[in-house]
C-alpha cells in the first residue's frame, strides 16, 4: 500500500524519492512507448532508483559540484526523471528546456543559468546546437541519449550511453541537503521580453505538491497521462511531485497527436492539461455534430443541459431554485448511455480528475464537459509559485472560478484588484535579477501576481484578466481581452486571435483561420478559398464579424469587435510570436502586424 508522505519527514525532493522506493520498491511508477517494439514499457520504482545511482555517478564523475546548473531538453519520458533526481540527490539544480524552443532562447537560457551540462535528445535538438554555435560558452558538457549525426563536430558532447559506461564503480561524494537548498531555476515564458529564470527551492515545490493532496484524494491505483511538457511547472509538481507523493503510476503520452490512442490504451484516472487541449476536443466534439442529424445535435444538448443540472445539485453551494428537482433529470440514465459515456470512453472511461491550469478555461467549454460527466477542476498558479495558488474541489466546484487558496496558501486582493499570494511555496527570487525579485515581492513578503482578481462569498476566486493586459479605449472603457479572445475561440473556425484597441475608438482583431475550416467557409460565401484576395472580401470580412459578435453577446456593447483582419498562417513559437506554452506574445505580435492593425483603424486616426 503507497504511502503519502508528508514534507517534514522528507526534506528534498530527493528525500522525497528515496522514500517512494523504500515504501513500494516493486510497484510499477513509470510507462513509456518503445517504438523499437512498439509496446509499452514498465519501470518499477527499484528499476528508476537503480538508473538514478548509475546517472549521479555520471554526474559526479563530471566534477559538479552543489549548486552547479544542469540543464535538460528531453520530452517527458523516464529519462527526464532519472536525470532530475539524479541531479537533485547530489545538489545540483536542474534547469528545464522545452523541447521545441528557439535555438536563441536556448542559448539565452543556457548562458544566463551558467549551465555547465545539458542533457539532450536526439537530431532535432542537435540541429539547434550546432544553430547556437559557440553562443554558450560555459557548457562543459552535452549528453545525447541518441547518437549525432557525424557532421556534428562538438568535443563536448557524448553518447548517454557511453558516458554512463566510463562512471561505473565513480564513488559518490557525501551530501548533505536541506530543504532551503535551490532546486531548479525554471525560466518563464516571456510574453512580454526576456525570460526571467524563477529560482524554486525544494520546500517550494514539495510543500505545493503536498498542499495539492489536502484538495483531492488521490493514491497508489491513480494513473496519470503525461502530456504538458515537464518543463511547464505545473506538470512538474502535480504529474511528477505530486503523483509520486501519493505513489500514482504515470504513463508518458507519445505525443499530442496520438494522445486520442494513449488516453484509450493508458484509460488514467488523473489528467493535467492547459485549456488548449479541452478546447481542441470541444472543436472535435462540436465538428462531428455538424455533421450530424438534428435529433442528434438536440440530445447532445439535452444530455448537456440535464447533466449540468445533475451537477449543480450535487453541489452544496448551488442549493437554489435553479439546482432543484427537475422530472428531466429521469433522462439521464438513457441520455449517459447515449451520449455521455460515449464521450467519457474516448478519454479512457475512468477519469477521476481532469485539471485544468496555466490560461482560463472557458466556462462554455468548462460547462459541457462537466455536464457529460467529465470531472473538470479549473485552478490557477504562477511558475513563481511552484505553481499552484487555487484550485476548485470536488467538494466545491465552480467552473467559472479558479476556486479557493491551496490550504497553507495565502491568498488575498491588493491595490488594483491585484492577486496577492505568500507562503512556503514563493519563490526564492529571480536569477541574477534583485531589481525584477524586488518588483514582484514586496516588503510583506506578497507575490504580486499581476492578474486582476475577485472573490465571493465562498473564498472562491475569479482571474478578471491581466492588469497590464487591459485595454483601455479612447473612451476609457476597459476590456480585459483574454475572456473575449476565449470566447471566439469556441469557434472551430477561428486558431488563434488577438484583439486590438489601445487607446482607439473600438476594438479589432487580428484572426488565425483554421486551415481545415476555411475552404467550405469561403465556399459558403462564393469565395476562392485559394485566392489570397478572398481573406479581405468585404462580404466575407462581414461574415467573420457576425461570427463574433455571436460569441460576444455576454459582453457589453463596447466590448465587441468592428473590425477584422483574417490570416492562414498560424502564429508559432519558431517564429517567435509564441511563447513555449503557446500563449501570444502581443508585443511581437503587434509588432509583426503594425501596417495591418494600422489599416483596421485608418480612417478613424485623423
């Protein structure tokens, strides 16, 4: 039986591994796909504990020292653990790479931690060092787990396997570790500039991991598919920390594309996802209805509408009229078996929890999976905060909410309708960086979030939007895009948006077309989808707008979008318009598209 462990007796997050594999050495911790067999593989927690051994002695043999930088570009797999704790035990402080960042955001990374070695994966990663030239220059070493190609020519780097061969029989040096030791530098996204990298203690993180297990019960039967990028914080402490706290299995997803066939093939009980991905299946969901009959369409609202009922009584806080008895609710058994099980099937068919962080979740989106049964619990956190700050419970949900402080979280509204935080899980501070650490936590020892926040009745809390985010029009009404811009995108139609209106008279957007449905679009308006000239027909630019504003009828009359300018080329992180995590980063973005935004508003500037 998997033991929950509590920080105290731990310490480290070394601590922390050293008494998973003591309590349930031969329980299966891991899964990963082996394409050379094309099967899944099983890792026990004594077979993790003996690779992490054989990589510290690796890692010593290298002549690091505590406190040294290590750096990893890998995408989830067991690999990414075993280097992790291997680095931790010996006080090293990792620091994580996405996978599919920019060879010059890499390269700032590497040179601004100090990283002195850089674990990496294959020919993709290697096509981005040799990109980065000699643009790092303190990195003494580079380990490939796969072989390079032979026209890379670079004396620091070797094969994973080689050099872990030539560290058999190193002695590992003493350590002693605390939990004020720094455990991993992790930079932020950096939508609006230069990464700043957010310095994570191990209390920080274990404490948060620890918090998050006093909100929702989980133990050792628990499956978690991995998928967000172990480099995003919230993946890190709640599919990495948090699972092996309470001793869960976690299975690495192939890749987001074939996350459809691991959900099937893995069936877990826990999900952790950013709302791109709920959004994504929402558009799958609403495009097989299209195409569907009207009796169908009506019972999948009907099963929509009759299971949100279903979960407004279930809930204590919702106890009103509108949550009451209703002779609809003896539909359900027939309208689960109809429609909702189908839908829960296609995610595995036993998922306990699916949680939902990093951007807002919209309430749309949010409403339909819970009312087809799907436990969807938004929450809400900072990479400074290691992250989480506020999660909803199954005991109190409300979707539209972040809901309330993590217990031992302090959580509160500052000038500004600021959301401020404290407690064990800040952060230390940002690296080489006293002026930014100073701007964020103040005197009181309150992280200033930078988000606008309110607050009920019940201490749950609601993101308003980013304080610096907030459009301001020439008439001084205030906009907080992101809630539209989330709107929108319900839209199977609309990839990507972001509005405009800066001190101008309305609001505008800049619009991403899905390429899939763009061609029976344009159809639909006697357009050539293949003609360039078709994006800017005024009969069709009238067309995107009524699509809005059918999206926007919640918001006020000022908040709605006059005018538009459509693309098919989507924004990417390679072009630098976004960030890791796919959020916009305005500023490019703005920048990139100046004479296009300046023709939205042409005629109204002078």
């Amino acid at each position: 039986m998997a033991v929950i462990f509590h920080p105290e007796q731990l310490g480290t997050l070394s601590g922390l591994f050293q008494a998973r594999v003591a309590n349930t050495p031969d329980k299966v911790a891991y899964r990963q796909f082996d394409p050379a067999s094309e099967s899944w593989q099983a890792f026990t927690w004594a077979q993790v504990a003996a690779e992490v051994a054989r990589w510290q002695a690796a890692l010593a043999k290298e002549g690091l020292t505590p406190g040294d930088r290590v750096a990893v570009m890998l995408k989830n797999c067991v690999e990414w653990v075993i280097f992790d704790q291997a680095a931790l035990g010996l006080g090293l402080v990792t620091v994580p790479l996405y996978l599919d960042d920019r060879p010059e955001n890499a390269a700032y990374i590497l040179e601004h931690a100090d990283v002195k070695l850089l674990l990496l994966e294959g020919k993709f990663q290697h096509k981005k060092l040799a990109e980065m030239g000699n643009a790092v220059q303190n990195l003494q070493r580079i380990v490939s787990l796969c072989p390079p190609d032979q026209s890379l020519a670079d004396g620091r780097l070797v094969v994973a396997a080689d050099w872990l061969a030539a560290a058999v029989g190193t002695a590992l040096p003493p350590r002693r570790l605390d939990a004020d030791l720094l455990a991993s530098i992790i930079y932020t996204s950096g939508t609006t500039g230069r990464a700043k990298g957010v310095m994570l203690t191990h209390a920080n993180m274990l404490w948060n991991a620890w918090y998050a297990t006093q909100c929702v019960a989980l133990n050792g039967q628990d499956v978690f598919l991995s998928f967000l990028p172990l480099s995003h914080t919230l993946e890190r402490t709640a599919g990495y920390y948090w699972a092996m706290l309470v001793g869960a299995e976690v299975a690495f997803a192939r890749s987001v594309a074939q996350l459809a066939q691991d959900l099937g093939t893995i069936r877990p009980t826990v999900l952790i996802s950013v709302p791109r991905i709920y959004e994504r299946v929402y558009g799958r969901i609403q495009d097989g209805l299209s195409r569907k009959s009207p009796l169908a369409r009506r019972l999948f609202g009907l099963a929509v509408n009759i299971g949100w009922r279903r979960f407004e009584r279930a809930q204590p806080h919702t106890r009103t009229a509108r949550a009451s008895w209703h002779p609809g609710l003896l539909l359900w058994p027939l309208l689960s078996r109809l429609v909702a099980r189908p839908v829960n099937e296609k995610l595995g068919g036993r998922l306990r929890y699916a949680i939902s962080g990093g951007a807002a979740l919209s309430p749309e989106i949010a409403r339909v999976f819970i009312g087809l049964g799907v436990p969807v619990y938004q929450g809400y956190g900072l990479t400074e905060t290691s992250p989480v700050v506020c999660v909803n419970r199954p005991s109190s949900n409300i979707p539209a909410s972040i809901g309330p402080a993590l217990p031992g979280v302090e959580v509160k509204i500052g000038e500004h309708d600021e959301l401020l935080t404290r407690g064990r899980c800040v952060m230390r501070g940002y690296w080489k960086n006293e002026a930014a650490t100073r701007a964020a936590i103040d005197a009181d020892g309150w992280l200033h979030s930078g988000d606008k926040a309110s607050v009920d009745a019940r201490g749950h809390y609601t993101i308003v939007g980013r304080i610096k985010d907030i459009i301001v029009l020439s008439n001084g009404e205030k906009v907080p895009p992101s809630d539209m811009e989330s709107a929108i995108l319900l839209d199977p139609l609309f990839e990507q948006v972001m509005i405009v209106g800066e001190s101008k008279p309305f609001l505008a957007a800049l619009v991403v077309l899905d390429a899939g449905h763009w061609p029976a679009f344009a159809a639909g308006l006697h357009a050539d989808p293949a003609a360039p000239a078709s994006l800017h027909n005024p009969k069709l630019l009238k067309a995107l707008l009524a699509r809005m504003a059918d999206h926007l009828k919640a918001f006020p009359g000022y908040a709605q979008i006059r005018r538009v300018y459509p693309m098919l080329t989507p924004w990417t992180v390679e072009d630098g318009l976004l960030t890791p995590t796919l959020k916009i980063k305005r500023n490019q973005v703005s920048s990139q598209y100046r004479a296009a935004i300046d023709t939205l508003y042409a005629d109204h500037d002078h």
